[in-house]
C-alpha cells in the first residue's frame, strides 16, 4: 500500500528494498532462498513472510538479533562472511542479507565465490531496483550475479 501510495502521488513509479529483493530473485531465476539478517527473528520472521508472499520459498533464516544500525554499520568482511555462511543451506539458490546498514559492496565477489552462489545484499538490491524501474541495466560484474548479463548460477 506505501509503494502504490508513494506512486500515486509522486506520479511515478516507486518501489522499496523488500520489493527490490523479489525483483532481484526472479531477475536472476532464483526461486528458492536463505535468509542471513541481522534483525531479531521476529523482524527476519516478517521478511521471510514477505518473500513468501512475493513468490520466493524462504528455505531457512538466519538472525542475528542485533538491535541497532550503528552496530551493523560495524560489521566488517568477516562479520559479513560468517552471517551468510551461517545462513546459507543446500536448498537455497542465492542467500540474501538485507539491512541497508550492512556494508557489503566491497565483499559481494567473496561473497559469491565463497558460496558459490548469488548473494543479494540490501543496497545492492536497492540500486539495481532503482536503475530497473528507470529502465536501465548496468553490467558490473563486481558488483554480483545481479549486476552481471550472465548470472554466476543458472537456475
């Protein structure tokens, strides 16, 4: 209803993180994913049921419980590692770690090599969103399977 309402009123089309995360599955054929957040379970429990409803099939969660951004804003590439490793099953085709505060473009090549499989980050899928509803793709592989002509994995 935000979205709709937000686009309604600005006159043009408007999206969200959450929304930009299914876009981003179903761009890359991804049908099945795991969870790694660093919100408490009942946040990471509303995402899930969000994806859910978008289509996705939600193979597990992961969650961290941290309370507050400014803690995740200090998360370094290791701490990143370690929650989608942690949140990563066998089931899943790409493993997603939203919160904005995460800093992860730096880390999305180890990232997917290190899984061996499509990793779609909260600020990663908030550009892509942005950049597909003003019709635009950008291939920067650097930047993960999402930014990349060719996805890493084909589903």
């Amino acid at each position: 209803d935000q979205v709709r309402t937000l686009a309604r009123l600005a006159g043009m089309p408007a999206s969200s993180t959450s929304f930009g995360f299914v876009h981003a599955a179903h761009e890359l054929g991804v049908r099945r994913v795991a969870v790694g957040a660093t919100y408490p379970e009942e946040i990471t429990a509303l995402f899930a049921q969000f994806l859910r409803a978008g289509g996705l099939e939600v193979t597990g969660t992961r969650s961290s419980g941290v309370g507050t951004a400014a803690q995740v804003a200090g998360w370094g590439e290791e701490d990143v590692l370690t929650l989608a490793r942690a949140a990563d099953d066998t089931d899943a085709e790409a493993v997603l770690l939203p919160d904005t505060a995460l800093h992860t473009a730096a880390h999305l090549g180890l990232l997917e090599k290190s899984l061996s499989k499509p990793v779609l980050t909260a600020n990663q899928v908030t550009v892509w969103e942005g950049l597909r509803l003003a019709d635009r793709r950008v291939n920067a592989p650097e930047l993960g399977a999402l930014f990349t002509r060719e996805p890493l994995v084909q589903a």
